[in-house]
C-alpha cells in the first residue's frame, strides 16, 4: 500500500521521490497536468509538480498575492514540500532544506531575521529526510534520527529546553530514533521508530497528550498510544495512526476536531469514531483523513466549507468528502487540498485566492486548481 504523509517521513518520501519522476514534457514553468503533491498553509497553498519544481497561490509569504499557481524561482530538484503559517519550505533531494517567506523569528533557518522571497537554504543542516514547516517555526530529521528546529520558540516548541528563538537549527533535546515529525502553532510532535510518540511546547488544551495541560520545553512521551505510524499537528489539538490504521486525536475538541462526536476537550488520545485510514492531516479546527479506498473524509469546523462536504455545518464525527479522492491530503488553516490522480482540487476558505482556481470565492465542495 503506498503510504504518503500530509507533513513528510521517511515512507513518504520514497513516494514523493516516485511521483517527481513522472511527466512527459519539459515544461518547468505552467502548473503541471500530473504528478503533484501538496501543502497548504495559513493562506497560501503549495504543489510540487515534475522535476522537483514547486508553484504557490494565494497570500504566499513574503507578500505575494494570487489566485492562480505561480512558479517558484530558484528552486529545483524538490523532494517535498511544507508550507506554514508565514513562510514554506522544501526538501531538496541532496537533503538539504530550503526555505522562504517571511522571517520574524528566523523561522527560515539561513542566520538572519530578514524575510526571503526566493529560497535560501538553511544553515547546518544537510542529510535530512523530513522537513516540516510550522506556524512560525520549523522542523526537520536527519538521515540518523535526530531532530532539528528553529524559529520562534516562546511556547518551547522547539524542544532544546528554552524559550529562546533560534535563527539555526538547534537539537530537539533528548530525541532520537526520529521517523515522522509535525510542526503546529505553538507546539511539536514526533513519531519515534519504535512506534512512540512524543510531543512538545505549548499544552493548554491537553494537546501534548500527556495528561497534563503544562507547556512542556522538551519532548515527553503521548501517553496510551502505542504502534504510531504518523502524527500531525493542528493548531491546538494533534491526531495519528496507528499501524491498523486506527485514528487517534487529543486537545482541543471546541469544533469537534477530536472526530470522537463530542465537543470535550481531551488530554490523552481518543479513538475517531467509524474511521479506518492510513494517513490523516490536521487543520486549525478541522482534520482529514484519506482512507484505504482513497476516499476522503473530514471532520470539525466547517465554517467555511473546509469539510468539503458541501454544507458549513460542523461535524463531531468523520463525512466524506463530495465526490473525491486522494493519495495526498493537507489541511491548512481553513482550507484543504488533495491530490487526485496528479489533479490538485482544494475546498474551503478562499478570501486569499488559496484554492487556486483564479476566484476568491469560498468553496465546500472541491473545485480544481486549473494546470496550464
């Protein structure tokens, strides 16, 4: 079964990899007909497309704003991407790590607090397999199993055991054997080889799942979770799967994010009711999952249509998606997309052009981002 992560792993990108070696033409520049994956964002979106070539739409930072796919200069050989709440970045396949956007905490990596609108490549690292974009901060594993952040770090989401910002990478204190990691807002998980996982930062809705609401500055281990295979952070809650492709989520339930059909926040992991699925992505308030039949189903806020299930009602519990499927899924902050047989559709918030289809009209059902 092919396995392909929302935020990025080792398992994901041997897929990612397959999928650049796609496509027939050599056209580098107009948004590709096949062979995308996809990340979204705050308010922009991102895809990679044939020969590790990356575009974005919407409110992409620095300060660009459009409603259709634009090329990304200065970037190739791309092995996947992750976009954040202010910046993006993309893992090359020499395993360095680039990124852009906005800088204010340093979140870019490259030693300096100054915004970039081309990619620069971030400082110390190389040999890395996972790269993962948050809020204001960002993530990455090298080949080895040890983790790296940097960024803003006043609610300790970088794990070194400060609240210190970091413009380079810094070690994740105390975490080895690293296989999966996410970067939310405010707070950090990771999914170790032996199938714990392990999360830090901010915690006051329980979303470290460690029983506790205390903010934690270096990793501590989610508690009753056992054979994880990926973790995805939300803003302030986080889910998994587990290796019999059971859905698991913890934190903030306000929206019923959880998909356990209650609205109780919850400090250690609950089950999502009705949902067998092998990969799972979480938004602002709202989660995602694709299962083994490439259906995909969501649940929580809909507000603006993010669900996809062409109504703004909230659900506790999981609704599929109106007539799509996927093989990759991401949730950004009220927005998702998914790649469907190398089309990307998206759904939901759209004030900043970041479901690309060239209007800024929100959607609850998917619409497609138009190739070139």
């Amino acid at each position: 079964m092919m396995r392909v992560l929302s935020f990025g792993s080792a398992a994901g990108l041997v897929c990612i990899l397959l999928l650049t070696a796609c496509g027939d033409d050599g056209d580098t520049l107009g948004f590709p007909v096949n062979c995308a994956t996809v990340s979204t964002g705050q308010n922009h979106t991102c895809a990679m497309g044939p020969y590790g070539n990356v575009w974005c739409w919407g409110n992409v930072p620095p300060g660009t704003q459009t409603s259709t796919p634009v090329h990304v200069t200065g970037l190739s050989d791309a092995a996947s991407i992750s976009a954040g709440g202010i910046h993006t970045c993309a893992l090359k396949m020499d395993g360095t790590a680039w990124c852009w956007g906005k800088n204010t905490f340093g979140n870019l990596g490259d030693g300096t607090a100054l915004d970039k609108s081309t990619p620069v490549q971030v400082s110390d690292l190389s040999d890395l397999v996972v790269v993962s974009a948050g809020g204001t901060h960002t993530c990455a594993i090298e080949t080895d199993g040890t983790s790296w952040c940097w960024g803003r770090n006043e609610e300790g989401q970088l794990g070194d055991g400060t609240q210190t910002d970091q413009h380079t990478p810094v070690a994740v204190s105390g975490l080895s054997d690293a296989a999966v990691l996410s970067a939310g807002s405010d707070h950090t998980c990771a999914v170790k080889t032996d199938g714990s996982v392990w999360c830090w930062g901010r915690n006051t809705s329980g979303q470290l799942g460690d029983d506790t609401t205390s903010s934690r500055l270096t990793p501590v281990q989610v508690v009753n979770l056992v054979d994880a295979e990926t973790v995805s952070v939300g803003s302030s809650y986080t889910c998994a799967v587990k290796t019999d492709d059971t859905v698991w989520c913890w934190g903030d339930n306000t929206y019923g994010q959880l998909g356990d059909g209650t609205g109780t926040e919850q400090h250690t992991p609950v089950q999502v009711l009705g949902l067998s699925a092998w990969t799972v992505s979480t938004g602002e308030s709202s989660a995602c999952a694709i299962k083994g039949d490439g259906s995909v189903w969501c649940w929580g806020d809909n507000e603006l249509g993010q669900l996809g299930d062409g109504t703004n009602d909230d659900h506790a519990t999981p609704v599929q998606v109106s007539s799509e499927s996927g093989l990759t899924i991401s949730c950004g902050r009220w927005h998702t997309c998914a790649v469907q047989f190398g089309e990307v559709w998206c759904w939901g918030w759209n004030t900043h052009g970041q479901l690309g289809d060239g209007t800024t009209s929100d959607r609850n059902t998917p619409v497609q981002v138009p190739p070139d």
